[in-house]
C-alpha cells in the first residue's frame, strides 16, 4: 500500500478505525485534539460512535461501558486529562476489561505546558490510578509506530484482557512522517464470552466487576491478574537495539528522546565514539534483559528522557547496579537537542556520570 | 547522500505550515524520507510560527530542525532568530518586503525575495509563501519543479482546490525571480 | 396448586443484604417487575453503583456492570452506543446521582441518552454509615451535620426532578414514592413507563423513588415510612416533571 503523509495523531485515529474501533469518547485537550477531530470527522460515516464527553472521568467510563460490552473502545488525551482519567483505569484494570488510552504528553505538574514532554513515564507504567495492577505501555518513534502500535495496543489488550496505553508526546503526536496504514480488520479476533451483551435467557448473567468484600477472594483476584502480567513480561517486550553490538555507552531513550538521541549516536560514532541506544518501545513490560544484557559489555548508560530522571530507575533495576547510569534530560515541554545528548555521551565516553 | 533541514518561520497566517506541506507531500513523491513537524498551540494564532522539514535520502533522526540548511524567514523576528542557526555553506531567504535588513553571516548564501508585494501585485495577497517556495526550489533543488502539481493538488485542502492555479502561478513567479 | 405469587424472574435468589425496612428491596421488585412484564430479561443489561445498592449486580439476573462512584449514566451510555438494541438501566442513590455524579447526569440527560435511570432518594448517605446527601433535608441531622443540615453554611437539598426538568432535552421525568401501597404501585407504573420509553427508542428516562433508611435515620422502619410522608414528600413533591409524550 501506498505511504501518505499523515500526522501522528491522525494517524493514531486511522489506526484504530481500523482496527476495528467504533466507538471513541474524548474531551478537548491540546496536543491530541486532532484525534478528536478525526474520529469526529470518520466515525459518523462508518456506523461508529464520537462522542465528546461532559469530562475524561466521563470519557474514561464510557469506554468502560463499551468495553464491559466486548468491543473495542478508545479514548484519548494529554496529561492533565490522562490524571483525570485515571479512576477509570484502575476500575478498567480491575475488571480486566481490555481498551485502549492514549496519552499525547505535554509538560507538567499541574496545567504545566502544551509543549512535549515525557513525565508522565511513572504514571503510565507504575499504576497511575488506585490498586495494584498494570498496563501495557507502549511508546511510538514515529507516526508509522504511532499507526502500527495503536492496532498492537488493542491486540494485547483483548488478548490479556487489559487496558493499554499509548504514550506518546506532543511531537509525534503533531508530527507528519510518510505512514503506511495498517490493514483493516473488524477487532472481532478474540472471543469475549464474559461480556455484558444480554443474557438472551440461555446463560447465567455476566457481572463486570472490581469489587470484592472478601479479602481472600480479591486477593485471588489480585494474584491471577498478576500470574497473567507474568506472561506479558515474558511475551511481549518489545524494543529496538541500534549500533549496540560493540557499544562502549548504551544510551537508552524512548519516543522523541530517542529520535533526538539516533542523531547523537552518529555523530558519536563520526568522532569515534562507540555509541549505540536501546529504545523501549513497550516501556510495561520494560526490556529489562536487554539492558541487564548490556550492562555485561557497556562502561554505563545514559538515560535520555524529556522528565526529571523517570525510566533511569527501571535502568536501574534492570542493571542491577553494576555499571553507572547518568540522567540527559531537558523538561518543561523543552527537548533535549542532539549537541546535548553528545556531550552527554562524550563525558561518559570519559569515565563522568 | 543528502539529508537536508529546512525551517521556515514567520506569523501566523503566512502559510508557513502550508509552505513546509508543499515540501514534504513533493519530497514524498519523489520517495524521500520525510517528516514534518509545526510549532502549535496559541502562538499559531497571529503569533510566530515555525515548521522544521526535513528532506533526506536516510531515515530521518529527531524531527527538530535546530540547525537548518536552508531557512526561509518571512518575517524580521524569525530572521533575527535563526539567521545565527543556519548552517555554514547553507541558505537563507527572506521576504525583503517585511524585512529591511541585511544579513550579517557572509558564510551562507542569502536571497532576498519581496515576495509580499510580488504576491500583491500576483493578486494572490496570501501567496508570498508559495513565491518563497519557488525561489528555494529554483535555488537548491531540494525538490523538482515536475510533477510539481500533483503534490500541490493534495496539499491544497478538498475545498480550496480552486486556489490550485493561484499557488502554482505563485510558485513560478518565485521560481523565476531573478535577484 | 395455583402459583398466585413468586419472585420476579429478573431477580436472582440471592439473599439482600439490606437492612430491615430498607425499601431497596421494593424498588428493587418493581424494576424487576417491569424487566419481567415487558419480555427483555435477556437483552437488558444493568449499572449499579457505588453505594447502598453497590451489589445490586448480584441480585439482578440480567448482565451487569458495577460503576464507579457516580458514573453510572456515562457507563450506560458506552453500554447503550455499543449496543442500541439492548436496554440498560442505571440504579443510582442520591450521592452517587446528585453529588459526585452530577455532571454525568445531567449530561446524559441533555444528550438524551436512550437509557433508564433509577435514583433512589433517601436524603442520607447509607452505605457508608449515615452521613449527609446532596438531598438531606434543611437541619436533619446526619453523622456529618451532627447540629442538623445547616442550609447557610452547606446549602440547600438538590431537587434533582426540578433540576433535570429545565433541560430541554430529557424525555421523561417522573417522582415517586414506596411508602404507602398507592405510591408503590404509581411507582411500579413509573418503573415500566421508564423502560417503555426506552424500548420505544424515546430517550432519557428518570424517576426518583422518594425511599426511606430507617438506620440511618434512626427510626423504626414505620416511623420512617411516616417521616417519608410527613416531611420528605413536602420537601419533594411527587408528580411527572417531564413528559414529552404530551408535547406536541
């Protein structure tokens, strides 16, 4: 098929449209408001459902509506809109009912800023909302991975039976790149017999449910759902190596961070520095052999992040403390430029975290 | 191999975003790699505006256009930004009818297009940036002038297909000026 | 032997766990009731809430959705846009509907959303021990306005009839009471009227049930059925607030 130039919001749109989803619930909120338009704009024309929402509390819960109903359901943000969101998220992880958020991050704490960012890393893959539970977290580079990974997040979500997320930031999510859209599928692939679709008298009811007063009975609740997060650990990590076979220092950046991070490489590499980057691209479940297997080889890591020092602790952990890691980062809604990321590595190169 | 970085920059409402469009739907016809990446949020309102562009042979890096190759500067404020920015041996071009001065860097090509009052006297007012667009392909060849139409053709939005004529006559004029 | 009484097929045979005189297990009837009567037990899907009725899901046979505190009518609405040949009912207390989910009410009510509300009205907070609702009455005395509703420091009781009434675009509005056996079965009409419009593809349908909570208020269970009639009912005033059928 044919590559059309597309922004990565839109395309985020696309992407789940045909995937198969017809229903959409969102609220205004810059930079993703193209989502909105787009699905405003298509789903009319496709029997599908737009519906701005009074509130993204309300928004998160009809796609828990939707979703209790077994069908694909979405809804989309940016940070201050994601925290209110989070409620139903959790009850959306309690009830292990599959659906997809996305969050085009912008600055924060508080109303914060309009312009990228990255700082939402430890809302989006530490819980967020209430309780313990997960979500797949995946972290699109480009408007192609902002098409590809939207269609992926629903996957993963019905196959495990649990919400997903998408987080992005205000470039990719306003960025236009050549993308190739994914084919069309009716999202029908998996079977769904726990949804509430209507007893038709011939079964006992189907309850969607988080609440359980009996603590022995939540507490097995809460120990299979995370029997289930062990096999997405294991299954479905996903992440890019770039020049890191024979790398001295092992940047690590996702998303914007990581684009940014690919041009300082090669000028790295130019001046003969041995530099190479693991980029997560799911950042839940997080790549943590691929680094730990790095961190046999490289003299260090440099985490690259548009946050305060956020992911460096997951490299952390997956390092196990053996070698130094040093935190790149710009906030605020600033971006860190490729000069900034080579100098970083230049001073690792020197033995500096 | 050619990796080239354009910013464009003026006011809101100027075309900037559209300018850097033509661009990339042309780059993407002649199977470049692309992206294309706006300023957004208030300031698009009348404020300044930017768009970084890159055009290349290899997959594109970061999106942000820091150090351009080629600046198009459509008002003093963008020019006194990035004319400091603009790579050695690079170009810039600016609209000398909102902008007076002269540039100060000798080590980058510079090109100076009226293109407001051209694009006054075109009658098409809102078109200077379509004239600075023809003046950057005639001068770098990061795109070519064939086929020219067809990326104009899905640029220009379902309702304006009217303003097809108008833009591409607009890029000619800027295409031919000799200055 | 002739069967001249049973449980409602649309209620399962699980125990309420509603305390003594509580008269959710009326409303509880009467909606099921309706489900029965009107044939749609297999295609009705129900939304309980966070609050007293918080396990209604286990007493209604039909599919059910737990909701998160006042959130109920948004639920409903993706339940009802999945699927517009089901019929899905909310079962919402005062906080949920009137306090915390007031913005989800009225907003489902002003889309017209094709669903079914019921909102029943005990002007306390039960669940959570008895403190005050958006709908305590001026100066009752909860555990959280030990001095009696204070109207000037915390406001006026929420008429959430009248309220929703000034829209322009709910179908149907509609107050009612269980406290007597006249007002139960105007209240059972209610119920079925409400899911009627709804079949019918009419839109938004409320009714507010006027209910009593003898622990919480500290009665007994006669005694709050009189206060019901006695002060609750003047307070709100029983009647259809909105009836589109009757428009032109």
């Amino acid at each position: 098929m044919a590559k059309v130039l597309m922004k990565g919001n839109e395309a985020i749109a696309e992407a789940a449209i045909r995937a198969g989803c017809r229903h959409y619930f969102g609220y205004p909120i810059t930079p993703q408001t193209e989502i909105a338009a787009y699905m405003a704009k298509r789903m009319p024309k496709i029997g599908g459902t737009f519906l701005q929402a009074e509130s993204e509390i309300s928004a998160i819960n009809m796609v828990y509506g939707v979703a209790s109903a077994g069908r694909r359901a979405m809804t989309s943000s940016s940070s201050p809109g994601v925290s209110l969101k989070q409620e139903g998220i959790s009850y959306l992880a309690g009830s292990d009912l599959p659906a997809l958020i996305v969050n085009v991050q912008r600055g924060g704490p508080g109303l914060g800023g309009i312009q990228p960012s990255q700082s939402d890393y430890f809302q989006a893959t530490k819980g967020g909302g209430h309780g313990d539970y997960h979500l797949i977290v995946l972290a699109p580079a480009s408007v192609q991975e902002m098409a590809d990974l939207t269609v992926k997040a629903f996957d993963l979500a019905d196959k495990y039976r649990m919400p997903s997320m998408l987080l992005a930031d205000g470039t990719i999510g306003q960025m236009m790149e050549p993308v190739e859209l994914p084919e069309e599928t009716d999202g029908s692939g998996v079977e769904k017999p726990w949804a509430v679709t209507g007893t038709e008298n011939k079964r006992e009811h189907n309850i969607i449910n988080s609440l359980y007063l009996v603590p022995e009975q939540l507490e097995v609740k809460n120990l299979e759902r995370y029997e289930r997060y062990k096999i997405v650990e294991q299954n479905e990590v996903m992440y890019e190596e770039y020049m890191t076979e024979d790398a001295d220092i092992c940047v690590v950046a996702f998303g914007i961070a990581a684009r940014v991070s690919k041009n300082a490489i090669t000028a790295a590499r130019e001046k003969g520095i041995k530099a190479g980057l693991i980029r997560p691209i799911t950042l839940w479940p997080f790549p943590t052999e691929a680094i730990a297997k790095a961190a046999e080889k490289v003299k260090g890591f440099i985490s690259v992040e548009l946050s305060m020092g956020q992911m460096i602790d997951d490299i952390k952990l997956a390092e196990g403390c053996k070698k130094p890691v040093a935190l790149c980062s710009r906030v605020g809604g600033m971006i860190p430029s490729p000069e900034q990321v080579l100098a970083a590595i230049e001073k690792a190169e020197r033995g500096e975290f | 191999m050619a990796y080239t970085q354009i910013l464009i920059a003026g006011f809101g409402g100027q075309g900037v975003l559209f300018a850097g469009k033509v661009m990339a739907y042309k780059g993407l016809e002649e199977l470049k790699q692309i992206s294309w990446l706006p300023s957004y949020g208030p300031e698009m309102r009348g404020g300044t505006a930017n768009c970084s562009v890159i055009i290349s042979d290899t997959p594109v890096g970061s999106p942000i256009v820091s150090e351009p190759d080629i600046l198009i500067a459509m008002n003093l404020p963008s020019f006194d930004k990035y004319e400091n920015a603009v790579k050695a041996g690079g170009y810039a071009f600016v609209d000398s009818t909102l902008i007076e001065r002269k540039a100060v860097r000798t080590d980058i090509s510079v090109h100076y297009i009226p293109a407001t009052k051209m694009a006054r006297d075109l009658e098409v007012p809102t078109l200077a940036n379509m004239i600075m667009t023809g003046k950057v392909i005639r001068e770098t060849g990061v795109i070519k002038m064939e086929g020219l139409r067809d990326a104009l053709a899905k640029t220009v939005s379902a309702k304006h297909q009217d303003l097809l004529e108008a833009n591409l006559r607009a890029i000619d004029a800027g295409y031919n000026y000799k200055g | 032997m002739a069967v001249v009484f049973s449980k409602p097929k649309a209620l399962t045979d699980a125990p309420l766990h509603y305390c003594p005189g509580c008269t959710h297990g009326i409303i509880h009837r009467l909606v099921a009731e309706a489900i029965d009567d009107l044939g749609i037990l297999g295609r009705t899907v129900g939304v309980a809430p966070v609050g007293c009725a918080v396990m209604a899901y286990d007493y209604f046979s039909c599919d059910m959705v737990e909701a998160a505190h006042g959130r109920a009518p948004a639920v409903a609405t993706g339940l009802k846009r999945a699927m517009p040949d089901r019929i899905i009912f909310t079962y919402q207390g005062d906080g949920d509907l009137a306090s915390i989910g007031m913005a989800e009410t009225v907003h489902a009510a002003t889309r017209n959303e094709n669903i079914t509300v019921i909102f029943v009205n005990n002007a306390i907070y039960g669940m959570t021990g008895g403190q005050m609702a958006p709908t305590s009455l001026p100066g009752q005395v909860t555990q959280t306005s030990p001095y009696g509703r204070d109207v000037k420091t915390v406001g006026y009781p929420i008429k959430v009839c009248e309220l929703l009434s000034a829209l322009d675009a709910p179908y149907y509005i509609q107050r009612v009471a269980v406290n007597s056996v006249k007002h139960v079965a105007e209240a059972k009409k209610a119920i079925r009227r409400a899911f009627e419009n709804q079949i019918e593809g009419r839109g938004f349908s409320l009714i507010e049930v006027v209910s009593s909570c003898p622990t919480n208020w500290g009665m007994t269970p006669q005694k709050a059925l009189d206060w019901v009639e006695s002060d609750m009912i003047p307070y709100y005033p029983l009647g259809v607030y909105r009836d589109k059928s009757k428009e032109a």
